[in-house]
C-alpha cells in the first residue's frame, strides 16, 4: 500500500511539472521581464522619457543652522526619537560638556542611532556644524 502511494505521488508531481513544460515561453518571458529600464543619456531608449533638470550646481549659499535643524534634524530632535536631545531641552547640557568639537564630530560621522550627518547626504559639514551649533545654544 505505501508503493501505491509513493507511486501515486510521483506520478502526480511528474505531471505537474510537464504542464509547466509545455508552457508558451514567450508567457513566462513576459512574466518575468523586469519592471523597468534604464535609460543611458545618448543612448536610444525603448520608452521616451522627458527629461528631469538637474540639481542645482554646487556652490551656493549654505543654509542657515535654523534651516538644516528645520529641514533635516528636527525629525529626531524635536520629538527625541531614539535617544535622540531634545531641541531647547537640557538633555544638550552633558553633551555641550563635551565640546562641540565632540558634538561637531558625532553630528557629521554618526552616533549611537544617528546616522552620519544625521542621514542628510547633501548636508555640507559646515550646515552640519551650522545645524549643532543652532541646537546646542
């Protein structure tokens, strides 16, 4: 009885797998194709694509420390997410105490649950600084 059984199960998974066989290629084809593509500027591309202007070029004026806290540091600080010191709050005071050179230098590299420059890749050191100098006054 288990032989019949065994032999049954084979033969059920072998003509499961034969319908997969005689599929259409073409559909599987279609069904596995990627999302999307990459368009290389100059090259010529299956889907026209308008294109985006670029960012701003570098070299403009640096924000103001009020402005990197708005923009990018507020998320953490000014809800204490994680540890983070609160904006206005005495959990700045140990920290301040270790200089802001410490401060400057955990801002710009990360710390603890902090990412570098506070996950702001587009952030210059000297926001940054800017930004920790707002936040520690």
């Amino acid at each position: 009885m288990k032989k019949l059984v065994l032999l049954a199960a084979v033969l059920g998974l072998s003509c499961s797998f034969n319908t997969y066989a005689k599929e259409d290629q073409s559909s599987v084809i279609e069904r596995i194709k990627p999302f999307g593509s990459v368009c290389v500027q100059g090259k010529e591309c299956a889907v026209k694509v308008p294109v985006v202007a670029a960012a701003p070029a570098a070299g403009g004026a640096p924000r103001s420390g009020e402005q990197v806290y708005t923009a990018v540091c507020a998320g953490c600080h000014g809800a204490g997410v994680m540890g983070a010191p609160k904006y206005g709050s005495a959990d700045w005071g140990p920290r301040k105490a270790k200089g802001l050179a410490t401060l400057n230098e955990h801002a710009i590299k990360g710390f603890n649950a902090m990412p570098a420059k506070g996950g702001c890749a587009a952030c210059s050191d000297d926001e940054i600084k800017a930004a920790v100098a707002y936040m520690a006054k």
